[in-house]
C-alpha cells in the first residue's frame, strides 16, 4: 500500500469516552481503517507532530472531558490537513454547533446515537448535494428553546449554573430541561 492509501485509511478518533471509543475503533478496524485514539486537544496535537503520514479521517465528539467543545479539534485537524474528511459526533446538537462545525473543517456533523454506517456513510457525503428534501415544517418552541439552552451552555464551557444565570431560570430548571431531552 502507497503513504497515499495509507493515510486516506487512517482514522483518529477523538472522544473520552474510553469505551465508546474502543468499540468505534473495533468496528472501523474491522473495516480496514487503522485506528488511533486521542481523548483531548493535548494528545491530538502530539499525534499530529508526531503521525508521518497524517490521518484521512477523523470522529470529533463535540463535548471533551475538561475542555468546552471538540471544535477547537476540529479547526487543529482542519489546519494539519485540510483534506482531512471530519466527522463531528455529539449528544448536545445544535444548529450553532453544526454550523461552527462545518466553518471550522468538519465535513459533516452526527447526533448520537450513531453508528459506523453512519459515519463512514458521512464520510462519502463529504461534498454535499443539493438533492436534500426540504420539509415544510416550522421550527418547534422546544426545538428553539433546546438550541438557545445548547447555545449558552457551550459559551459557558458546559457550566450548568453560569449556563442558568445567563438564561435567568433556575438551574434545577435547566437541569430538569436537560435531563428530558436525554443527552450524553
């Protein structure tokens, strides 16, 4: 195999979640993608200085551990290689983030739960089309709600309280609209 195919087959997997990384890393090996795994911005940067042949792929779970978001990830990888095809994978999904996502490198942006069809499928959609089915549906209350709570608490670097103040509700408020919508 040429440095070329190499590269185009290797994928960093950027999450911090040590067992969700394993199994993604399992599945996508078994795909014949050599897999490496980083679980914040500081091994990120040393795989890069470090990697000869550079990765092709990559998964950035938006919410790292101790950090406000992966996209400080993604516009790192961006940089490195703007080839790079970037996966954004994340429980918080917003409209706002997918769209930083997208502006800093990303080349699609998945809500959890998602699966390796569905990442690699995301892979292949790298260019975009315009063949996508437009709805006729107005945007919910909830929906809006979700995404100005979403949008606020990735400003606050995921800080519930300063999150709640900024939104002037009550943090057991918020806390309770967080935990209805299930996120991870």
């Amino acid at each position: 195999m040429t440095e070329t195919a190499e590269a185009e087959r290797q994928l960093l997997i950027i999450e911090d979640d040590a067992a969700f990384a394993r199994t993604l890393g399992k599945s996508f090996e078994r795909r014949s993608y050599a897999v490496t795994h980083a679980s914040n911005a500081d091994e990120v940067e040393r795989l890069l200085q470090t990697h000869a042949p550079g990765y092709g792929y990559a998964v950035v779970d938006l919410k790292l551990n101790g950090e406000a978001s992966g996209l400080a990830c993604v516009r790192m990888l961006h940089r490195h290689n703007p080839k790079m095809l970037i996966v954004v994978l994340t429980g918080f999904a917003s409209i706002a983030t997918a769209v930083e996502a997208i502006k800093l490198g990303a080349c699609h942006y998945l809500a959890k739960p998602s699966n390796t069809d569905d990442i690699e499928a995301a892979f292949g959609r790298a260019t975009g089309t315009t063949e996508v089915e437009l709805t006729n549906r107005s945007t919910s209350i909830k929906t809006l709600e979700w995404e100005r709570i979403h949008e606020t608490l990735a400003e606050t670097g995921f800080n519930i309280s300063e999150t709640a103040r900024r939104l002037g509700m009550h943090r057991r408020t918020l806390a309770r609209k967080l935990g209805k919508q299930q996120v991870k």
